[in-house]
C-alpha cells in the first residue's frame, strides 16, 4: 500500500471517528507521527500550544534531527494505563473548566504521565502545560 493511500485512510478514520477516549486520541497522535502527518500531529495539541508544536517541528527540520523534540517526548508505542482526573479551570478564560485525563506510557527506562485535555470535544495534549506537569518527576519518569 502506497504511503499516500495510508496518510489517506488515516485521515479519514481520524476525522470520522471523535476520540471516545484519551488513549485512542493519544493513538490517533501516534499514528500521524509515524505517518509524518504533521497536520494531523499537531492538531493533536490544544489550539493554544499548537503554535509550539509547529514551531519546534520546524525548528528541528532546520538545526536538529529530524525526529526530535515533540515526536522524541510524546511519541512512545505503548499505552499502559488510562488515569481520570479532576477538571481543572481553562488558561485564560474565566469561569471555565475542562476534562482532564493522564495516559501512561511505556518509555526506555520506566513509564511516563502524558496530562490530556477535553477541548472543543475531543481529547488533546496541552503543550504549554507539559513542562510544570513534567516538572514534578513522578509524571515525567517512574
């Protein structure tokens, strides 16, 4: 099957099926990496930290390896567990509050906590979030 056709199927499986839960957004993110489907990838992130994600995407395309930063800390091939957690109040916007959901993943040397988001129905990563969740070690590597 050419490359074309898959990064075709899979788009159409992604925009027909709305993430039911975290794990299979996570898997949709996953897929689009391997895929090179940088669209995809990033819509993968929450509309306020996909300006990030772009920007390091081609940051890496012009002074680092080609598979750093995003796909290097949010992309790993097994999803171990799905954790709920409390809602929690949306950046910028008072009064109101959104999902929250943390998968574990499997990573060379341990497992890591990757925080999830309900935005605009759909589970998403936060981006500009991950650094202070990361910050407490229980969540970056255990």
């Amino acid at each position: 099957m050419s490359k074309t056709l898959i990064v075709t199927l899979t788009i159409a499986l992604m925009t027909v099926a709305c993430s039911s839960s975290p794990t299979d957004a996570y898997n949709r993110m996953v897929a689009a990496a391997q895929l090179d489907d940088r669209e995809s990838f990033v819509e993968s992130f929450t509309e306020n930290s996909r300006h990030l994600v772009a920007a390091s995407l081609a940051l890496s395309d012009d002074y680092g390896p080609k598979k750093s930063a995003p796909y290097r800390m949010l992309v790993h091939t097994e999803v171990l567990d799905e954790e709920s957690g409390e809602a929690e109040a949306v950046p910028g916007k008072s009064g109101e509050e959104r999902d929250v959901a943390y998968i574990v993943v499997q990573v060379a040397q341990g497992k890591r906590r990757i925080k999830m988001v309900k935005e605009d129905g759909d589970w998403r990563i936060d981006a500009l979030d991950l650094e202070a969740f990361w910050a407490d070690r229980k969540n970056f590597r255990f």
